[in-house]
C-alpha cells in the first residue's frame, strides 16, 4: 500500500492511502505536462495546498510500476538547473486509466460523504 503523510503529521502518524490512489495522483500530475520524479513530489504537495507529502521510497516504485504497466513513459532530459532527469508523461493507455480511476474515486468520496452526513 502507498504510504503518504499530512502535512502536519508526525512521521509515526502517517496516514495510509487506498490501494492506487498514489498511482492516480501521479497519473493526474503527468497528465499536466512531462515531469521529473522529484517534481511530481513538489507539485502533489502544491496541489494539496500542502495537504498532502509523498515519500521517495513511495513514488520511485509506483513511477516504476506505472511505466511497466504502460500507463507512463519516460525520456531522459535536461532539467532547469542542468542535470539529466527522467522525465514522465501519461501514455493513451494512461488517460484512459487516469479518467476511469477518478471516475471510480468520485464515487467511492460520494458514498462516503453520505454516510458522513447522515442524521440516521
């Protein structure tokens, strides 16, 4: 399981994550544009307003799995600062996958609000 912390968590309190949803953010994030790995950490946590802190031992394997699944690929390139980085970019494949997982997560946050909200 994908292990992400609150921003304003201790270490020992981190908050574990459903099964792929680390897989679906990154897929969200390299669906914006081609970015590096520590990148894709950095704009995780910009878009959670910091809400959200993703691990390297986290994000190196699912970037590994999800290009082995052929829902991402890769080149390497220059980065701003000059250094060579792998960079990732959602595949066809990896759309589809992307819309069907965010559809699939809408749901299940419904359900859950409903329970949440529920005076019964």
């Amino acid at each position: 399981m994908s292990r992400m912390t609150r921003h304003n968590e201790k270490a020992s309190g981190d908050a574990e994550l459903l099964q792929g949803t680390l897989d679906m953010l990154i897929l969200r994030v390299a669906a914006l544009r081609p970015i590096h790995g520590y990148a894709i950490v950095q704009r995780i946590e910009q878009m959670s307003r910091g809400g959200l802190l993703i691990r390297q031992g986290s994000l190196y394997p699912a970037l590994y799995r999800l290009e082995e699944r052929g829902w991402l690929k890769s080149e390497w390139r220059t980065t701003e600062s000059g250094r060579e980085a792998k960079y990732y970019s959602l595949t066809k494949a990896g759309s589809r996958q992307l819309e069907t997982e965010t559809a699939d997560w809408k749901r299940l946050c419904a359900a859950i609000s409903l329970i949440l909200e529920s005076t019964e």
